[in-house]
C-alpha cells in the first residue's frame, strides 16, 4: 500500500470536532476535500495528520491551537468609534463584517461588543486558541 506523503494530492473525509464534541466542520454530504500534502493549503497539523495515511484508513488525529489556526492574539481585536461605521450596516454581536487593510488586503472581522460609543471588532480566525480533533478517512492518493 502507498502511504500519502509530501505533494501527493489527496482526498479525504473528515469530521472536525471541539474539546466539548461539538462539530465544527464536516465534508459529510459532500465531495471529500482535495489538496496537496505539504503545500500550505491547509492547517499545519491536518497536513502532519494525513502524511503516512493509506487509502481507506481512517484514524483520529489532535491537533493543538499551535498547529491550528494560532492562539487569540489580542493585537487582532480592535475598537472602532462607532460613529465611523455606515448606518446600513448592520451591528450586533457575532455578525461578520469585512474591513481592508491600508494594503487593500480584505479582512474578515467579528463583531464581538457593540456600545453606544464603540464597536469592538476581532480579526482572529474564529477557531484561533482552540485545540481540534479530526476524524480521517484517505480516499484517494493521486
């Protein structure tokens, strides 16, 4: 049997799941996911999780925040007076809401507390500071 290494494509089933059992994503009812092992195109520890993988083996795999989506950085949460954000749209707590960087670079930010005077935004991603569990299953190499 050949075992999924470094820029093999794959496709994989997967279930990902918190610390408390609650599932967060799923590829259940849907096509498997598809990338190349090593390359980046997914969190660091799904990438080390799948290296050495078989077709048709399924296995549990933890992946801790550092190896996820980073821990909670406090420097990615911002207060924005609440005079500067448009009328039209919309604030309540836990809506998404995009900001540009001075680049251009498009951000998606959280609203996580409204007052009268500020709106306090979070850039970190919505998984950063937690530790995931995947449940695998390789369905193809190649």
């Amino acid at each position: 049997m050949t075992a999924a290494k470094s820029g093999d494509k794959v496709r994989i089933h997967y279930t990902g799941t918190l610390s408390d059992g609650s599932t967060f994503d799923s590829s259940e009812g849907r096509e498997p996911l598809e990338f190349t092992l090593g390359s980046g195109q997914v969190i660091p520890g799904f990438d080390t999780g799948v290296s050495g993988m078989t077709v048709g083996e399924k296995k549990t795999i933890e992946i801790p925040c550092e190896e996820a989506y980073g821990p909670v950085q406090d420097g990615a949460r911002q207060d924005v007076p609440r005079a500067q954000i448009p009328a039209e749209i919309p604030l309540e707590v836990g809506i998404q809401l995009q900001m540009q960087s001075p680049e251009g670079q498009v951000i998606p930010v959280t609203v996580v507390e409204v007052t009268e005077e500020k709106v306090t935004l979070d850039a970190n991603h919505a998984l950063a500071g937690k530790d995931l569990t995947f449940a695998l299953e390789l369905v193809s190499i190649g």
